[in-house]
C-alpha cells in the first residue's frame, strides 16, 4: 500500500507540473502528499519569485511537509522543480518524494519543448536519495 502512495504522489505531481509547463515558463518548486487519513494535500511556499531562489522555496516546503507530518500525520510527500539533468545538463523536472517509512527517491525526468507548445519527456531516471523529509529532529 504505501508503494502506492509514493505512486499516486509522483503522478500529481508530474500531472501539475506538466500543466504547470504547457502554461508558459517556468514554476517555482511545489509540494504535494497524502495524510494517514487518505486525504491528498497541494502546498507551496509564499515566496516572491523574484527575490528568492528555488532552494527557498525547497527548505519552506520541506519544513512545511514536517508541520503538516507532527499535525496532522502523512504517509507519503513529495515536492517537485524545474531544474537540470545531473548527466547532460538538459532541462528537467526534479521530484523528491518520501514515504513516512524513510525511503526517499529522486526521479529525473528530462524534457524538450517542441514547436506547438508541446513537451517531449525522457525516461525517468530514479534513483534511491537520503530523506529529507521525514526525519526525526534533534
């Protein structure tokens, strides 16, 4: 069940941000999860784009995810940029998506935009990643 979860988060995430792209430019970094109650959240971070760089927005979503962990309880979340590809510098999407377990991937998932405003995307390329986001503070 909770492969399902780490599923289901990956997909909303990569629905939003592909509408998110066929839009227009970039996007600033946002957030998705579900809590142990089923319920699927959307979150982002109040920043103004121009002043703050996609980091900012990373550490307020994280810090967001571990509000939201100690309030409410959540299985699975994830958070997703407009970024680079580490192997040919192409442009990506990023996703880091956790579950409450501690198992954390990365998935990559590089695109081009062709004429007509349409998005081809790569293979994803996943990979195992240390958790960010469900961690216990010290």
């Amino acid at each position: 069940m909770l492969q399902r979860h780490l599923q289901d988060t990956y997909e909303y995430l990569f629905d939003s941000a592909h509408r998110a792209l066929l839009e227009g430019g970039s996007f600033a970094p946002f957030g998705a999860g579900i809590r142990k109650t089923g319920e699927q959240i959307h979150t982002n971070v109040d920043l103004p784009m121009e002043r703050s760089a996609p980091t900012d927005h990373i550490s307020g979503l994280i810090a967001g995810f571990r509000k939201d962990e100690a309030e409410n309880g959540l299985i699975a979340a994830g958070l997703v940029f407009d970024g680079r590809a580490r192997s040919d510098d192409a442009a990506a999407l990023c996703f880091h998506i956790e579950a409450a377990n501690g198992g954390a991937v990365e998935v990559i998932v590089p695109y081009v935009r062709e004429p007509g405003a349409q998005i081809r995307f790569a293979e994803p390329q996943i990979s195992a990643v240390e958790s960010e986001i469900f961690t216990e503070v010290q």
